[in-house]
C-alpha cells in the first residue's frame, strides 16, 4: 500500500498559484499625491496622526499562505494507507461473509468492502459468487455483478453462530470443481465450530489468491451465562482479545428494557473469561428480563432469562422441630442445605400450622415442602388446595407421622398404603433397595442413577393403572420412590422415604440435590397465579414467541421458525432451526441463547488452508481520509485571520467596564446556594417510640418465675372436681419429686390452652373429659404447635375402671379421638420393656394410677431409635404425647396435709407408691431425653463400639 494518495491529483496544480496570492497580498496602492493646503498645517500639529502600513506583516501573509494551500489540499483529498487494487483476473471471485451475531457491529463497513471488491470484479470482468455463513438458504452461484450487489443488498446479520463448514460446502457443490481465481474471506474474526474442516475444505478449490478481511473486532464479547445466587446474580462473559485488560458494565434490564441494576466484569491481561456480580434484593432480581453488556448491541452480549432462571420461594414445614445441637438429624437440614444455593428459603416462626400455613401462603410461594406432616388443621385443607390449584407445588417427604395419616388424604399424589415399609431389618426378609434407572419421561431424565443410595424404609402406593405414569423415580424392586400428581395448574410431588438420613441415604447424596433442584425448578417462579391455568408439561413443544436480532433486541417476527422441543432440566442452545429468543407463550417461556453454557471465544485462524493468506482490514478502516482536517484546519486559519484583522483595525482597543469584573461574587452564590442546602436538610426522624414509663409490663414477673422454677402444668377443663383433682395430683408428684430427687419444682399451674403460654412447662398433664367443651380449633392447633417445638403432652382418660367390663370405648376416649383427629401425632406403641421410661430413674414394668389396667403408650420407635442405634427426634428424644387411662393425677392427689384425696382401685398402698415412681420417671425421661437414654443403653453402645 502507498503511505499517501489523492483521490483528485489535478488539483494539485492549484499549489502554482501560491507565488501570485502571495504577489497579491504584499501588493499595496501607489501613494496619494500630497498637496499642502495651509488651513490644515496648524490641525496636523495638534491632531495625532495615524499611519497606514504600505504592506501586510510577513507573518499575515504566510498564514493566509498556509491557508489557501490547506484549501487546495483538502480539494484534492489525500488519503492515508489507499487499499490498492490488485484482484486476481484469473477466475471468478468468491465472497465468503461472515453475517453472524458480531457482525452487526461493522455490517456496513463489510458490505463497503464487498461492494468494493465486487467493483473491482466486474472492472476486471470475471464473474462473483457471494455467499453468507450465516443464512438458511444459501446457494451461491457464480454470476454477475449487478446480482451480486443485489444479493449483498438483500443480506443482513443475524443471530446466530457462522458455519463456515456448511458455506464452503455450498460453494463447492455450485463451483462443482471450477477453480476460483481469488477468495475474499470478510471474517468477523472469531473461531467457530467445524473451521479446520472449513479451511481443508475450501483449500481445495487451488484459488490463486486468499485474502482476509477483519475488522478490529468491536464487540466481541458475549454472556456464556448467568447464577441467580442468594445474594447475587453472577454473569460469565467472554471476550476474543485477551492482549489487555478490559473493564465492560453488565446491565439487567426488565421486560420494558429498563434498568434496574448493573454490575461490572473485569477481564485481567491474558484472561478470556470473567464473571460479574449484580447486587440487588430477590424481588427485584425476579424482575430481570435480559442481561445486556453496556455500548455493545449484538445478540452474543444479551443473554435472555426466563422463568427457569428466577429464584423460586420455597417454604419449609417440617412435622418436628428438631433439635438445634444436633443440626444433622433435623426434617429439614438437608432439605435447607440442597436448597438454599438455588431458591430463597422461608421457615415459618411458629410450630402452629394453623397460623403458620396462613402467612405462608400470604407470600404466595412457589413451592411448599413438607417433611414428614401427616394431619393437618383441618382449616388449612382448603387454602392449600386453591393454592395448589392456582399453579403452586407441594411437595412432600414421608416419615412416621404420614404414614400413620389417613389414606384418604388429598394433598398426596397418589393412595398411601397405611403404615411404612421396613427393608432389611430384623424382622423382615427384604433386602435394602437401590435406585432403579430414571424413567425417560419427567424431570429426573438423563440423571445418572446412583449405585451407592439404599432405601431402608419408605410408604407404599396403592396400585393404580396410573401408577406407572405418576412414578418419576422408583426403586429396583419397581416399588415408587417419587410420584407426582398434577391438580389444575399445580403439582403434588411425594418422596417415599424421609427427608433426613433416617429411612435412607439419599439426603446424603448429590443425587437428593440435583432432584430437589429440578423439582423446584417446575415450580412456577412467581408463585400461584390469580387463575388457574394449564399444567406444565416437563416436556414441552414450544414456539417461538419472541427471537432475538443481531442487535441484541427482541422481535415479534417469528415467520419459518420451527418449534423447538425442549425437556425439563435441559439448557437449549441456539441453532439454525432454532434461532435465539423466547419460545412458549406470553403465559410461559423458555429462553434460548445463543452460546451455551461455558463457551469461550477464540480468534479465527485460517491456517489449515495450507497456504499464505493476505490479511487486510475493512474497508473505511485503514484507508483514512485527510480532507475533514484540512477543511477543519483552513477554517481555523481563516477564523484566526479575521481575528487578527480586527485587533490591527483598534476593535479591541476599548473594553466595557463590566467586562473584566471577576467572578467571584458567583462563586459566592453558589457556595452560599451550597451552604443553604446542607443547612435546611431535614434531620432523619427516628421511627421508633420510647416507651411511656420504665416498668416491666404486666405478667413479666410471672414469665420469669416459670423460667427460673419448673412447674409441673396441667389443662384446666372448667370442672370443678377435675380440676382441683388435677391441681392435688401435681401438688402431691410435685411433693414426692422434691423428696426423692434432686429436682424442686414449684407450684402446679393450671393453663387455658387457649391463651396461656405453654412453652415454659415441659409436660402438660391432660385430664380428658366428655364433659368438658370441646377445645376449639385453634387450641388443638396451639397444643399441636406445643408438641412439634419439643413439648409433651400426658393425656389421661380415666377411664380404665369404666372400660374393664369389655364395652368397647367410653365417653373420655372417644373425646381423645376428637382431639387427636385434628393432630399430627405420630404411630403410637405401649411403652416396650427396654424403654427410657422403664429406666430412667426406677426400674419399672407398667405405670399405674388409681388404676392398674391400661397401658402408657408413647411414640412408636423406628429402627433408627431402638437400642442399637439411638438417634435424637425432635424432643432429644422424648415422646411428644403419652396417653393413659390409669388416672395418674387420682393416685398423686394429696390434701393439705399430705393424705391422700381418692383410693385407688383395688385400695393398695404399693400401687400408689408405683404411681408416684412412674410420675418420677416420666419426668427424669422428660428432662434428660437422649442424655439418660445413653446412660440407660451404655451396654449396647460399648458393644456396638467394640465392634
């Protein structure tokens, strides 16, 4: 290339005529004739005269020298680095361009340089072929000029990844084994996939000469991907040059192309890849339509999102509290732990679920997880399934308390057998069951299945001819593992086995998080809708509803592009068929970008066309006009010039007076404007009130005594008799409690179960009563709270005495039914010979009262709880309901002066001593929970040690 050329050299001749301008400026009129008249000789002594130079200074004329040839120059247009022509005549021209998603930074300095080259074609007179990597329907051909520019015309850049490999393979079946005489390659300059086979490929035409057109390679940089985390949303960019480092602004935008925040990404010096983090709160996040690199309109740095990509709301309800020193061995730990990385989690404040279940669907979730719930209040029943049928997802994991649930509960997906499997133990002669493969249908498609999960409890489904169908996971034996059922918009999902490591080992696995995470993400993003609507399908044919341009833009043409099939837990990719955009409805829509997850850009490298391969830039870059600087420089010579005009004629002799007053006195304005603002800024107002007085409030010094004291409690029924029964019987264990032990409670506390607090009392004593009023709703859901937060309640019906001649159940026991109906309680057995109770204090075979007929039944041991594996449930191990019907409070009752109040049945001083030894025990095993059963099973844990 030549360093400097004109495009109209003629005008150079223009420069001789500078001698003349230059004779013309020095050239002065011949002096005037002086002729005295005598008037005027005294007014010149007195008038100052002024004297006109006979020529212009030297320094005046060469700037207006300077100044015509700056106009002659920039009329004859030098331009800098002119591209040359030099297109070989030996065989036709073939275009091959690059119109993918970077090109539409420089589309019309490629098609300049197409038009050029095109030019330079039909001057030389040998056909063009002109073909894009980038289009559908490519067929080149070769042909003329004027067809060519017609086609370049009619081109334009699209969204999607060039394919070389296919353009080259186009071209050479039109050339169909004719040589080229010289090959344009107007790259975009980033690698693609196939290009090694493409440059092989095109190698084989033998052209006489191969040339590279690339641009500076602006807006290279595209998004790979994007992390909604709990705090953050991450964003993984790449770029093509890697030379120096480069700092780019990432801006999420709403639906509208709004702002709402923005991050930056820092590529260091050699580094290809960088991540961005965008701070703003979970609501807003969900907002975020698409992801944008700022100044770069191009469809590879906008990055679409979806209703997959938002952070789901999941609420946790677990049927027990669980134990906060012992974190493992909580319903919901692993729960919490698989997905908290993924969704925002909500736990409720309150065991109640009652009230909880209400402002949990107040925040409209996307999801409720429920860890081993059987019953719940009965008024939640319909909430839940209006939710449910709004779009919301319940999801549910077995334990003790479902499987004691009645079979005909709606809010699981299919019938539940009564009671749970038990694989593998002692008792049966079943095997534990490994993971059958995942069917091809649901979200767990294409998961691995796990060899190293056993299953050695779960409850059984009823078989259905649906069955098969609502199975999503199953075991080897082909019994169901997870089934799901779909409820209008919404979805049941149930895991046969329990959340924690109880029943299995799949909460320890990564299987259990991928799982849960693929579940959760079929949940709708923003909850239940306001209407039901059609059910999502975990695969689905979508169209499209909205494509992306190579301007990074969203468009409604969705004309000629075919419905892509896309399966749940799956991240499409764009393609030819498919191009980048939304596909779905404007109910629902999955995104499809156009780089998959962790792509990198890279530099094109036509190397393995085998041979050398001259690289120019576009036209409009390198070749650079000088004519705007010499229009630009003459014009300042000229402003200059008048400038000086005037000051030699005297128009800047005389200054007005205000014209150099200094600016001081807006100074002080401003600082003044300044000072007024900070000084009236309105102080921040507290929102918070003192308090009126300084004293405790009311019931405090009563709160304190009870945290201070244990208190034995028991429920006031409104019978006079029973209660003051009640009240003698925990006055007399109480006695007995602080003679033998070191224990010292305080008085017995009568509770209005409806108002009082509870949770200061560890065991609630229940007398049941078929006189008393039925609690309400509200006071079963607070006595049902009390029991999940680690409380124990001691129902006692009394009624061993009435039931011993054989007539079924009484008055009192069928009052427990109502009650425990609306209650969560798990499976129920009387109290083994090896149990906690029958040791933790004396040595005992059965728990009399005034009656020495029914049995103490507690909470059923699991496997997982029995004497050769203790784990802690949600009391430390402790029974949250025990029930009798021996009428403890009537052996315990004394009266004021320690007689006692009733006889029991037959009168026996032993059986009242054995009475007040069970009362002792039960409170030792509610105070010490898994501490005493570790003492009580010392023997088995140092065999199991030894071993």
């Amino acid at each position: 290339m030549n360093a400097l050329a004109f495009a109209n050299p003629l005008i150079l001749f223009g420069l001789l005529s500078l001698p003349v301008i230059w004779w013309l400026l020095r050239l002065t009129p011949p002096r005037p004739k002086a002729e005295v008249f005598p008037p005027l000789r005294i007014l010149a002594t007195v008038l100052k005269r002024e004297e006109t130079p006979a020529q212009s200074p030297w320094w005046l004329t060469l700037l207006r020298m300077l100044l015509a040839a700056a106009v002659i120059l920039a009329i004859a247009d030098p331009v800098m680095n002119p591209r040359a022509s030099s297109l070989n005549a030996n065989g036709p021209l073939a275009l091959v361009i690059d119109n993918g998603w970077s090109s539409s930074v420089d589309w019309e300095r490629r098609l300049e340089t197409a038009n050029m080259l095109i030019d330079e074609a039909e001057s030389a007179d040998v056909p063009v072929s002109v073909t894009f990597t980038a289009d559908t329907d490519n067929e080149p051909t070769a042909g003329t000029a004027s067809a060519a520019r017609d086609k370049l015309a009619a081109a334009e850049p699209k969204p999607l990844v060039p394919d070389r490999l296919r353009a080259i393979r186009t071209l050479q079946e039109a050339l169909d084994g004719n040589p080229l005489g010289t090959v344009a390659l107007i790259s975009d300059g980033i690698a693609a996939p196939g290009d090694g086979d493409a440059m092989t490929a095109l190698a084989s035409f033998a052209p006489n000469d191969v040339r590279l057109y690339q641009g500076d390679g602006r807006g290279a940089v595209a998004l790979t991907g994007a992390t909604n985390n709990s705090e953050t949303m991450a964003v993984t960019a790449t770029r093509r040059d890697t030379a120096a480092p480069q700092q780019l602004t990432v801006n999420a935008l709403d639906q509208q192309g709004r702002s709402l925040a923005s991050g930056t990404v820092d590529f260091a010096a050699g580094s290809g890849t960088a991540t961005a983090e965008i701070s703003a709160p979970f609501e807003l996040r969900n907002d975020f339509a698409r992801l944008s690199v700022e100044g770069l309109a191009t469809a590879g740095a906008t990055h679409l999102l979806d209703d997959g990509f938002k952070r789901r709301r999941i609420a946790l309800i677990s049927g027990e509290s669980g134990s906060d020193f012992q974190p493992l061995l909580q319903p919901l730990y692993y729960i919490n732990r698989a997905l908290s990385p993924y969704a925002d989690i909500i736990q409720t404040n309150t065991a109640d679920l009652a009230v909880a279940i209400p402002q949990i669907l107040e925040n409209n979730p996307s999801a409720i997880i429920m860890a081993d719930v059987g019953r719940l209040p009965a008024e939640t029943y319909e909430p839940l399934e209006r939710w449910i049928a709004r779009g919301g997802t319940l999801i549910r994991f077995a334990g003790p308390r479902l499987a004691a649930a009645p079979a005909d509960d709606p809010l699981v997906p299919v019938r539940l057998r009564q009671g749970e499997r038990a694989l593998g133990g002692a008792m049966s002669w079943s095997e534990p069951q490994s993971l059958a493969d995942f069917p091809t249908i649901g979200p767990f498609a294409g998961m691995p299945r796990a060899t190293d999960i056993t299953v050695t409890r779960q409850v059984l489904a009823e078989p259905t001819p649906d069955l098969a169908e609502r199975t999503w996971a199953s075991l080897a034996d082909g019994t169901p593992l997870v089934t799901t059922r779909d409820v209008d918009a919404g979805r049941l999902v149930l895991f046969h086995t329990s959340a924690e490591a109880t029943w299995s080992n799949l909460p320890l696995s990564g299987n259990f998080v991928e799982m849960l995470r693929r579940v959760v993400q079929m949940a709708r993003a923003g909850g239940a809708t306001t209407a039901s609507a059609g059910s999502e399908n975990a695969a689905a044919t979508l169209p499209a509803y909205r494509l992306l341009t190579a301007d990074g833009l969203l468009s409604t043409e969705t004309s000629g592009v075919r419905p892509i099939m896309i399966r749940a837990g799956e991240t499409p990719s764009a393609t030819f068929d498919h191009p980048p955009g939304l596909y779905g409805t404007e109910d629902g829509f999955s995104a499809v970008n156009l780089l998959p997850p962790g792509a990198e850009l890279a530099a094109f490298d036509p190397t393995p066309i085998g041979r050398a391969v001259t690289r120019e830039g576009l036209a409009g870059g390198e070749a650079v006009s000088l004519r705007p600087a010499l229009f630009a420089a003459a014009f300042a010579m000229l402003i200059l010039d008048s400038l000086i005009v005037l000051f030699i004629n005297g128009a800047f002799s005389r200054l007005p007076k205000g014209s150099r007053r200094r600016s001081g006195a807006a100074a002080t304005g401003i600082a003044a404007i300044a000072f007024g603002l900070i000084a009236f800024q309105p102080h921040p107002v507290s929102a918070q009130e003192m308090p009126e007085g300084s004293g405790a409030k009311a019931g405090d010094e009563q709160i304190l005594e009870h945290l201070d004291t244990t208190h034995l409690a028991y429920v006031t029924t409104g019978e006079a008799d029973v209660d003051r029964i009640s009240e003698q019987g925990l006055a007399g264990l109480t006695e007995f409690l602080t003679y033998r032990t070191t224990l010292e409670p305080g008085a017995p506390v009568g509770l209005d179960i409806t108002r009082d607090e509870l949770s200061f009392y560890p065991i609630i004593y229940w007398p049941v009563s078929a006189n008393a009023p039925m609690p309400s709703q509200a006071a079963i859901s607070r006595i049902d709270a009390y029991m999940r937060n680690g409380g124990t309640v001691l129902f006692d019906t009394r009624d061993q005495y009435s039931s011993l001649g054989g007539g079924g159940s009484t008055p009192n026991g069928e009052r427990l039914q109502q009650i425990l109906a609306n209650i969560d309680i798990p499976p129920l057995e009387p109290v083994p010979e090896n149990h906690v109770l029958a040791r933790s204090f004396y040595l005992l075979t059965n728990f009399p009262g005034r009656y020495n007929g029914s049995a103490l039944w507690v909470e059923a041991r699991q496997d997982a709880r029995n004497s050769a594996n203790q784990v802690s449930s949600g009391g430390d191990g402790v029974s949250p309901i025990m029930i009798t019907g021996n009428d403890l409070a009537g052996a315990w009752a004394v009266d004021q002066q320690g007689a006692p109040v009733l006889p029991t049945v037959p009168p026996d001083d032993m059986q009242r001593e054995y009475a007040y030894r069970a009362g002792v025990n039960i409170m030792m095993y509610m105070l010490t929970g898994n501490y005493k059963a570790d003492q009580v099973h010392v023997p088995a844990l140092l065999e199991r040690l030894g071993q």
